[in-house]
C-alpha cells in the first residue's frame, strides 16, 4: 500500500522528468525516453553489480500473463553504495517495483530512478538531484 | 486531567517523531529535499549529485592552512560544474566564442552515431575541464598538488609547484596536459597546456584543439568550499579567451571509491539512439 501511494504521487511528477541530468556514463536522454516514465512490478531474475552502471533484471507479466525479462540500469556500484545500496541489496526471487525511464530503442530496458524492494524500502537508483525529482 | 494528559502524550509524541525523522531518513532512500546549487558560479552550478548530496559539509569554519600558511586544498571534494554543457558555467549572458569551424562540429556531433564517440562513454579521461558526479581528491604537498579522480576514469593530475615551467620541447600531448601551479595570494593558480585534441569539453560535444591553454584559480574562502573559475583559451577552436565557474562542496564520512568504467560500458553504447534532451 505504501508503496502503491508512493507510486501515485511520483506519477505527478512525470513531466519534471523531461530533462538531461547529467549521468556518470552517458547523457540520460540519449538512451532513456523520461517522458514514458512509468512503474513496472516484477521478480528479479539477475543481479549485476558492474560498472558503469549496474543492472538487475526483472520477469514482469503484462495483463495477458505473458512474461517478459526487463533490464533495469542502475547507478554505477560506487554511487549506489553513497546511497545506501548493498551489491546484495536485491536478491533473485525478490518482488521489487521500478519506477523508471524506458529506453529509446525499444528494449526491454529501463533506466530505473527508484526501487521499493521487496520489504518496502523505497531506494534513490538515480544519480543526479533531478533523477530523483519523482 | 484526562486532557491534559492526552495532551501531554501527543507532544510527546510530536517531539519524538521531529527528533526521530531526519535519522530514519537513511541515506538513498526517498528525498524529496530540493537544494538550490550553492557558490559563487553566477551561472548557479553544476547538478549536484544526489548520492553526494548527504556527504557535504554542513557546518564551515576557516579555511585550513598548511605550515607555510597556504590555504591547505587537500580533502575530498564533489564536483562543481555542469557538464552536460559548458556554456551554463559561463557568467549569464556571455557565450561560447566558438570560430565556424567548431560550431558546425558541435552541431554534428548532436547525431546518436556521434554522440557513442564520445570519450566518456567509450571510458577515455575526460580532459580538463570535464568533470564526473563523483568525488575528486585535492592531496597538497609544497612541491606538488596531486588532483586524484574518481572518474571518468581512475586517473590523476599532477600540479608541480616547484616553480619550473612548461617544458619547452618534446612535450607529448595528453589528455590531462602538462600543469604548472603556483600561489597569487590564497589563490592557487595552474597552469596547463600540452593537451591532446582527444576530449570533448562536455556531453554536448564542445571541440578543443592542441592549441588549448587552460587557467585555473582555486579559492578555499572557508573550510567548507572550494570556488574556482576556469580560462579556456584556444586559438584554434575559439575568437577569445573565455571563463567558466564552478564551486566545490566539501564532501565528509567518504573517499574516493573504485570506479572502472571499461568493465561493462558497451552494453550502454549500442543503446544511444536518441539526442541528449
């Protein structure tokens, strides 16, 4: 419930996110289309804690219950840890929601701002003030 | 009495929950604080990091100072410009003097195909000015000021203060250059030339050439900041000699962490498709 509410406020913020933060690796806009920013459920399949952002994947069923594996870009390893993230942080198995930027190029990719985990914590994936506008 | 004492219980209550907030609000987890860049660029900074934003110096004091009462720079220190393009850094109303030939290289490399060229994405230094949302280092020694980088790439800058200058011959062009510094008062002034043509000065593609001379002022007014501006001159890319600002916040409870971008950076590359907007 808690993080659906969360999730509803940060849908008010979408159109804030039609800018370029600026990001560790590449220009957000050149890779992620903020303006469909949306929030996708799923079970996370895969853990990669890599520079220079680390991904994590998710199985997410659409409403005809097929599934489909979405990668999830994270911050590079050393800006999540000043976050508060942990390279065990998300485990295989764990139900997680991720509000984020889908990619330009139409695939199943996501630039992910913010991640509830599974026990409800609501963590900062993004780098920049304005990642985390939401 | 009844009142009273549920009175008392929910200012209790209050007190505990005022108290209590700000030290259940871990860090990465949801902010919703909106902090206006501080310092002295007139232009209003670069986009502070969110992962950093908790690490700087809230309280200040004077400026630190070393045995032979130079303003000590050492510490870590968070980035202070924007890079996405270097025009922002510049004083409101001045623009980029750029000569024909680098406006229409600019305007080119708006292209997705241009932009996986660029030397940050593709793990190369980033030259200087450029900077990353990570931290930098400032280790200061009388004969040496040594600016280790987080990113782009691990890598380093070395200030000689041992009054040489430039070498005069044989000076292989770098990415970094070849830097000279020296004090003007509190101010630390370096000075760099030998650069390589490799970098691009920001994400929107900014051109430099060999020609490229780059002035530096560092000021430490307070314990807590480091203002600088920056003196771009390049004949051959630029009319006249422009400036940038930029202010670094004093970043505590950290140090520079690994950062190696090569590791999976292709699995980003063949995703760049659109422009930078």
């Amino acid at each position: 419930m808690r993080a659906k509410l969360g999730f509803a406020v940060t849908g008010l913020f979408v159109a804030a996110l039609a800018t370029s933060p600026a990001f560790a690796h590449h220009a957000f806009g050149l890779q992620y289309d903020a303006g469909r920013s949306t929030t996708l459920h799923g079970v996370v399949t895969k853990v990669e804690w890599t520079n220079p952002h680390a991904h994590f994947y998710v199985d997410i069923k659409d409403e005809n219950g097929n599934v489909s594996n979405w990668n999830m870009e994270l911050a590079s390893p050393n800006a999540l840890r000043r976050l508060g993230w942990t390279r065990d942080i998300l485990k295989v198995g764990d139900e997680v929601s991720v509000y984020g930027a889908p990619a330009k190029d139409g695939a199943k990719m996501a630039n992910a701002r913010t991640v509830t985990l599974a026990d409800g914590r609501k963590m900062v994936a993004g780098l920049s003030e304005k990642d985390a506008e939401q | 009495m009844r009142r009273d004492f549920a009175s008392c219980i929910v200012t209790v209550l209050c007190v505990a929950v005022v108290l209590f907030f700000p030290s259940t609000r871990a860090a990465g987890q949801e902010n919703s604080d909106k902090h206006e860049p501080q310092g002295v660029n007139p232009a209003g900074g670069g986009v502070p990091a969110v992962s950093l934003k908790h690490l700087e110096a809230k309280t200040s004091g004077p400026t630190p100072r070393t045995a032979d009462g130079k303003p000590d720079l050492s510490a870590v220190w968070g980035p202070g410009l924007n890079m996405g393009n270097i025009a922002v850094n510049l004083k409101p109303g001045d623009q980029l003097p750029l000569q024909p030939w680098a406006l229409k290289l600019t305007q080119d490399r708006a292209t997705p195909e241009a932009k996986r060229k660029d030397p940050k994405p593709n793990c190369l230094p980033d030259g200087v000015p450029r900077e990353d949302p990570f931290p930098y280092k400032i280790v200061q020694t009388p004969k040496l000021i040594v600016f280790l980088l987080e990113g782009n790439v691990h890598s380093y800058r070395q200030i000689f203060m041992d009054g040489s200058g430039h070498p005069t011959d044989d000076l292989e062009p770098s990415y970094y250059g070849d830097s000279r510094g020296h004090w003007e008062g509190d101010t630390l002034v370096v000075d760099t030339i030998g650069f390589n043509d490799k970098t691009w000065f920001d994400g929107t593609g900014h051109p430099h050439t060999e020609k490229l001379h780059v002035i530096e002022r560092y000021r430490r007014p307070d314990l807590a900041n480091l203002e600088f501006e920056v003196t771009i001159d390049d004949p051959g890319a630029y009319t006249k000699p422009f400036t940038i600002y930029g202010h670094s916040p004093l970043l505590l409870n950290t140090d520079l962490m690994e950062y190696w971008c090569v590791e999976n950076a292709a699995q980003d590359l063949i995703h760049i498709v659109g422009d930078s907007k």
